[in-house]
C-alpha cells in the first residue's frame, strides 16, 4: 500500500497527554519546531485525529482566518484549534 505513504513529513497537533501514544505510533518530535509530525514513509491516515496543520497560500491567509485558523508562528503555519472540525478546511489539506 505504498499509494498511502506520506511523501513528505506531515505535521500534527498532539495533545501532551497523548504524546506516548503518538510516539508509539511512529510520530516523531522536531524540539526546534515544538511539533510531532508523521514522517515521510509512514500511512499519515493512522495519525488523523491529531492532523490539524493547513497547507495554507498566503492569499488564502484570509480565508482560514476567518474560519477560526490560528497562524503557529514555531510552523510559520496555520493551525486548526482542537474543537474544530478539520474536514471543514479540506482545501487546506
């Protein structure tokens, strides 16, 4: 199944309090970034409750915003709050 392999580090949004759980998963922490991440090579499905970063143009900027986005400045992206729903901001993924 290596259609569903992430070709790229894809970054997540994980609650201290499941950091174990996540790490056991195969996510892994960048301390310069402050952010767990699914790394390239791993199914990025597996980690989709924890999937909150948008991939976001900056002309779009506006748009996330005022969908209640909150820019990460450590990311230098836009970060969805954990009471929000992701699939909300799908052309963001």
């Amino acid at each position: 199944m290596s259609w569903r392999l992430a070709k790229e580090d894809i970054w997540l949004k994980v609650p201290f309090e499941e950091k174990d759980n996540a790490k056991n998963m195969g996510a892994k922490f960048d301390p310069e970034k402050k952010r767990w991440f699914c790394p390239r090579g791993e199914d990025p499905l597996s980690f989709r409750k924890y999937w909150r970063v948008l991939y976001c143009p900056y002309e779009k900027k506006n748009v996330v915003k005022q969908k209640g986005a909150i820019f990460d400045r450590n990311l230098k992206s836009w970060v969805i709050p954990d009471d929000y729903d992701f699939d909300k901001f799908t052309e963001f993924w």
